[in-house]
C-alpha cells in the first residue's frame, strides 16, 4: 500500500513538473543510446571475439586478455607514460582556465576582452592533424619562425618535435593552447554569477582587485573547481589518442606509448578486439576508482562532491 501511495506520488509531482521533464529528455535520450546501450558491448572483453559468430556465437575467453595485456612486456611502460602524461595536463593545465577567468573577469575593456575570449575559443573547434600541422610548420628548424627568430638573436635552432628533451612541453603546451579557452567558459559563468555586492562591499573595506580576486572570486568558484577537478581526474589513464599519435616519432615513440594508442592499435590496426577492449575497459575501471575515491576525499575535505 505504501509503495502505490509512493508511486503515486512521484507520478503527481513527474506530472506537475511535465515540462521540466520534457527538456530533460533528449538528454536522458541521448545517454540511453550513447552511454548505458553500448555497456552491452563490455562482454566483448571477456570472449574471443568474431565478426562471422558475433557476441552470441564468440566463446567466453574469461580475463585472458586481461592476463596477455599484463604479461605484455611493455605493459608497464604503457601505464607509467599514461599516467605521467595525464598527471602534467591535469596539475599543469586544470589551473590555467581558472587563471585564464579570473584575469578576465578583471578586464574592463569589454572589446579588448571580448576580443582575447575568441581567440582563446578558437583553437578548441580545430583539429588535432590540423594543431600539429601549425606546430610543424613554426616549430620546425628548417626555416621555421620560431627557429629564425631564435637564430636572429643569436642563439642556436632547437628540434622541438620528435626530441625527448622537448616531448612533455610539446604535449602539455598544445593542449592548454587548444583547451584552455574553452575550459575557461564554465569559470567565467561561475564568476559572473557571484553577487557584484560583495565587490562593493570590498572596495569600501579598502580591497584592491587582488584581495578582490582571492577573497571572493575564488572562493566563489570554488565549488565548481572541485567538481570539475574530480572529473578531470576520472581521465587520468586518457591521456588523448589523436595527439599522442599525431605528436609521437620515432625518437618519442616509447615516450608517447599510452593506453589509447595501444588499445586503438591493437583494435584497427591489428584486429585484436576482444584485447583492445580489456584494455579500454581496464582504463574504465581504473577511473571510476579514481573517480569515487577522490569524490569520497572530497566531501570529506570541502563537502563537496557529485553525489
């Protein structure tokens, strides 16, 4: 009795609030058919994997893949370089869209600002074959500008792709370049939603644009950062598969041996299904781990959290 007259009730509110829910559904659409649909999929990890027999006609294979994958002698580079990589862009690059905001959010020349926020933006819609293309043709020794400019002021031209000295400033630097702008559009929203009194109420208290900034405007994101920051650790063993391949030659190639390129290769590029996605599936547990581990910590520390 006491189930129908919950039910009941939900259905009651579910109706009063029918428009709400209307604009909620091509969101829970679209994560139905993207996101819970293909967990069908996770099975291929655990069968020897056919096209002609399919997920029913494939035979389990149990974690075998996961064994050949941590038998693999190389295994153990793979995760190192993953997790290195990834470590630099979230403690280098997740503060720079918040310094990125805060700054503009203390220009007051709306075009000057208006005009750096677009520029900022850009680099996010573009490809990464067409990033690292721009970056070959500055970048590079043989009549580069970068590489002129340096000769000019007498110092000598420096290899900066495809060279383990430069490999990690290449990789962390082209990704706050492409990324930064973009992150910085949830802080900027953050910011503008924090109330413009408690400004006033600093200028008369004698607090300049700096005090302004620590004791108000981040405080007021603060909330949103760890959010973010929790889900940005959720992607510590993604460290990006299109840059990494696009980034990597041969001199940087034990460097730039991440889990998504190993798992993109062994899928297409060798036909290895069934071990390309233990290893996805491999990274998918790793960061849900991460993910409740540091939302657990999180709540404890801040008492903020996703849920």
């Amino acid at each position: 009795m006491r189930n129908r007259m919950a039910i009941h009730q939900l259905l009651k509110r579910i109706w009063q609030h029918k428009l709400f829910y209307l604009f909620m559904l091509p969101g829970i659409i679209w994560f139905l058919l993207f996101s819970y649909v293909p967990l069908y999929g996770i099975q291929v990890a655990f069968r020897d994997y056919t096209f002609v027999g399919g997920f029913s006609g494939s035979p389990w294979a149990g974690f075998k893949y996961f064994q050949q994958f941590f038998a693999y002698y190389q295994s153990g580079d793979i995760i190192r370089n993953t997790v290195i990589i990834s470590l630099m862009k979230l403690l280098i690059g997740f503060p720079m869209p918040i310094i990125l905001a805060l700054l503009l959010n203390e220009v007051r020349m709306l075009k000057f600002k208006k005009t750096v926020q677009t520029l900022s933006y850009l680099p996010y819609f573009v490809s990464w074959i067409v990033v690292v293309t721009l970056m070959q043709r500055l970048l590079t020794p043989y009549g580069g500008p970068v590489n002129d400019l340096l000769v000019s002021f007498g110092a000598e031209s420096i290899q900066f792709l495809n060279n383990p000295t430069w490999f990690y400033q290449m990789i962390v630097g082209s990704d706050i370049w492409k990324n930064i702008g973009w992150n910085s559009i949830i802080f900027m929203a953050a910011i503008a939603g924090i109330d413009q009194q408690l400004y006033e109420a600093a200028k008369i208290d004698g607090a300049g644009r700096y005090r302004q900034m620590w004791h108000i405007s981040l405080p007021g994101i603060r909330t949103v950062a760890i959010i973010l920051f929790i889900l940005a650790v959720g992607n510590l063993m993604s460290a990006g598969y299109e840059q990494l391949l696009l980034l990597s030659g041969p001199a940087t190639a034990s460097m730039g041996s991440v889990l998504d390129v190993h798992a993109i290769n062994s899928g297409i590029r060798e036909g290895r299904l069934s071990y390309a996605a233990a290893v996805g599936l491999f990274q998918s547990i790793i960061g849900l781990i991460l993910v409740l581990t540091v939302n657990r910590i999180a709540k404890k520390v801040s008492d903020v959290s996703l849920f």
